[in-house]
C-alpha cells in the first residue's frame, strides 16, 4: 500500500461519515471523513492527526474490506498517468455518493488556473547543443512542478477558506435551531412548570381542607362522646346517692319508728305495773281495812269498850291465813309481771335486732346492687371507648389506604408525563431534523455542507468527528 495511493467514500461511509449510522469508533470516523476521492493516504493520515504506520495502513485495509472506502488510484502512475487517472477518479466518487470530492472538484475547476509557460524556443540550427536541451528540459519540467504546487496551494487554501466558512454559516444556523428551541422548551417546561405548581396548590388547599374537615368532625365526635360518657356517670352517681339516701332515710325512719314503739311499749309496761301496784295496795288496805274491823267487832264482843281503843293488832305469824295467801298471791303476781316484763324486754329486743339486722341486709344488698350496677356501668363505657377506638382505628387504616392510592396515582402520574415528555423530546428531535435537512436541501448547494451541519448535529446520535 503506497501512501500516494487515493481512496473515496462509499454510500455507507458516506452515512457513517455524517453520523447517521455509529458503526466505527470514533478516532476511525475521523480517519474515514478525511477521506474525499483526492487526497492521499499520507494526506489523509496528516488531517486526522494520525501517522502513516502499519496501524494505520490496517485501519484503511480493513475499512476497504468493511465497504467504507473504495481505492481509486493505487499511486502506481505518476506524471502524466496519474493526471489521466483523477478524472476516474472524480467519476468513481461521484458515483459513490462522495459529495465533497464532487465540490471540490467542481470549485477546484472554477479556481483561476495560471498561465501555461511559453513553449521554449524553436532549435536555431540542428546542430543545437545537448547540454542546452537538456537544461532546458530540466527547466520546463521544474516550471511545471513548481505551477503543479503553487495550483495545488492554491486549491488547498480555496478548499480550507470554503470549509471554515461552510463550518460558520453550519454553526450559526445550529446556535440559532438550538437557541429557538432552547427557548420554545425553557417556554413550555415553565408553562408546565407553572400548571403543576398551581394544580399541586390546588391539591394541596383541597387535601389540607378535607384534612382539616376530618378532624374538625373527629373533634366534635370526640367531644360528644365526653359530654355523654359525663352525662351518663353523672346520673349514674346521682342515681347512687339518691338510692343511698333513700336507704338512710328508710332505715333512720324504722330505727325511729322501732324506738318510738320501744319507747310506748316500756310506757305501757310501766303504767300497767303501777296500776298493778296500786291495784294491789288498795286490795291490801282494803284486807287490812277488813281485818281490823273483823277484829274490832269481835273484841267489842269479848270485852266491855274502854275508854280508848287499844292499838291495832298486828296479825300473828300463820294467824291470818287470808293475808297470807293474798300477799303470796300478790308476789306470785309481781314475779309473774317481772318475768312477763322481761320477756317483753328480751322479745322486743329480738325484735329490735331482727330489725336491725334486716336493716343492715337491706343497705348490703343496696350497695351489692350499686356495685353491680357502677361495674355494668364501667363495662359499657370501656365497651364504648373499645368501639370508639376501633372506629378511630378504621378510620385511621382508610385514611393510610387513601393516602397510599394517592400516592399511587402520583407515581402514575408522573410517569405518564414522564412518557409523555420523552415522546414529545423524540417528536421535536425528528421535526428538528426534518426541518434541518429540508432547509439543506432547499438552501445550500453544495452537498458538502448538508454533510457537514448533519454531522454537526448531536440529535443523530454523536457529535462529529
């Protein structure tokens, strides 16, 4: 492989040239978009920075064997021959799609070609001197060598002023696309920027409004269950203290009715024993009353009356058997009444702790009951406060259900603009790039540029070589 030798792109090298395919790496893109149907593999080497090594020389066998590149002149001919060989050359390119030799070639023909030397002048005699002819020769073909660099300076200069201002115009139609749709994007993301702050503050009053409602009802739910638990502890305590009332006041009233009956009992009891007594004494003086009388008339029987009437006569032991068996009768009937009296006394006593007793009973058995019913009482209202706990706590689970569904369909949300904001980048990359390449093909003539502003682009997939 001689480094004289001249290659030119293919159709797909033109592709991958201009970036619409990455099949190379990129230090071989740039080998590859050096190559233009006219410069030479040395030439092609010096542009992409590299040098003319074996590396290299597999790089160009192996993109000629990939269907990159194609030869078009072995840089076996020199002189006249290869001349001959460029217009080939510039056919083959065409005919590969390879536009910028096509340019090139085509300004390179308009450049202004300088004057041909005159011919050297005509032999005056046959006899003309070798050595001159020679040195003329040597002339005429240091004159051509000499117009061949100058032309080929002259191109090179031309085609360099022609690729940096194709590489201006390239760049500022791509600053001004980008800035337009730099714009028009910063334009819709802060219209949408600002639609998703004012929904979000629109979700967010709602959500803080129903929050706040909720508890706004959770507050007075609670406050209402107070007032009634209160409202049913307060009956109940005052229901408590009228029923232990109403059992003191009974028992007080039975204990006072028991002492009053106690009391008109031992009074009766009483005014029957005096009566007794009075009874009984007056029915002692009336036998004394009787005896002394019987005593009198029988001594006014026996005796002539004295003067004064002796002394009353006490009655001998055993003498008056009467008095006797009326004052046995009258201890019988004290000591009758005495045990009747005592009697009376235990029985009522029983009577009294009998009372007492049922008393007591009665106000055990009221408190019994107040137990049973404070504990029903408490029952109920933990039952209650377990209720109210278990609606608190399904309303709490709702709530976190609520909230994980919202959060839910945020997620959700947000991935669907998500998607939907990648599929609208990929529409405005591909109108993008339709407008791009209709402006360049409406626009510019040379195919070279097209080439170059689709290489320039970093919507087709990297950035040129």
């Amino acid at each position: 492989m001689r480094p004289n030798a001249i290659y030119s792109k293919s159709g797909k090298g033109v592709q991958e040239a201009s970036g619409k395919t990455s099949l190379l790496k990129r230090e071989h893109r740039a080998v590859l978009a050096a190559i233009d149907g006219r410069a030479t593999l040395a030439d092609v080497a010096q542009k992409s920075g590299n040098a003319y090594d074996n590396d290299f020389q597999r790089l160009i066998v192996q993109l000629d064997k990939d269907g990159f590149i194609r030869e078009v002149s072995s840089g076996a001919a020199a002189g006249p021959a290869a001349a001959a060989a460029k217009p080939a050359g510039k056919l083959d390119t065409a005919i590969d799609l390879d536009f910028s030799s096509l340019a090139s070639s085509q300004k390179a023909n308009t450049a202004p070609q300088p004057t041909a030397p005159p011919p050297p002048p005509a032999p005056k005699a046959p006899a003309v001197d070798m050595a001159a002819k020679a040195a003329a020769e040597r002339r005429a073909k240091e004159q051509e060598a000499a117009l061949h660099r100058a032309r080929k300076e002259a191109e090179e200069k031309a085609q360099a002023e022609r690729e940096h201002q194709r590489a201006e115009a390239a760049a500022k139609v791509r600053a001004e696309t980008e800035a337009k749709l730099r714009l028009e994007a910063d334009k819709k993301l802060r219209e949408e920027a600002a639609h998703k702050a004012r929904a979000d503050a629109v979700a967010k009053a709602q959500a803080e409004e129903k929050a706040r409602r909720e508890q706004e009802e959770l507050r007075k739910r609670l406050e209402e269950e107070r007032r009634a638990r209160e409202d049913i502890e307060r009956k109940a305590r005052e229901e408590a203290e009228r029923i232990r009332q109403e059992a003191e006041e009974r028992a007080r009233r039975e204990l006072e009715a028991l002492r009053q009956q106690i009391e008109e009992d031992r009074k009766a009891r009483e005014e029957a024993e005096r009566r007794s007594r009075e009874e009984m004494a007056r029915a002692r003086l009336e036998a004394d009353e009787r005896a002394r009388r019987a005593e009198e008339r029988k001594h006014k029987q026996s005796e002539p009356p004295a003067e004064a009437p002796p002394p009353r006569p006490q009655p001998a032991p055993g003498g008056d058997k009467f008095a006797d068996s009326l004052f046995a009768d009258l201890e019988s009937f004290n000591k009758r009444e005495e045990e009747s009296r005592q009697k009376d006394e235990e029985t009522e006593r029983a009577k009294m702790e009998e009372r007492l007793r049922k008393a007591r009973e009665m106000e055990e058995r009221r408190a019994r009951e107040e137990e049973e019913q404070r504990k029903a009482e408490e029952k109920q209202l933990a039952r209650e406060e377990a209720e109210r706990r278990a609606r608190e706590e399904e309303e709490r689970l709702a709530r976190e259900n609520e909230e994980r569904e919202r959060k839910f369909r945020e997620e959700e949300d947000k991935r669907a603009r998500e998607s939907e904001e990648r599929s609208r980048k990929a529409k405005e990359e591909d109108i993008l790039a339709a407008k791009t390449r209709g402006a360049m093909a409406s626009g510019d003539s040379a195919p070279q540029d097209r080439r170059a502003i689709d290489a320039d682009h970093p919507s087709r997939g990297e950035e040129a070589p």
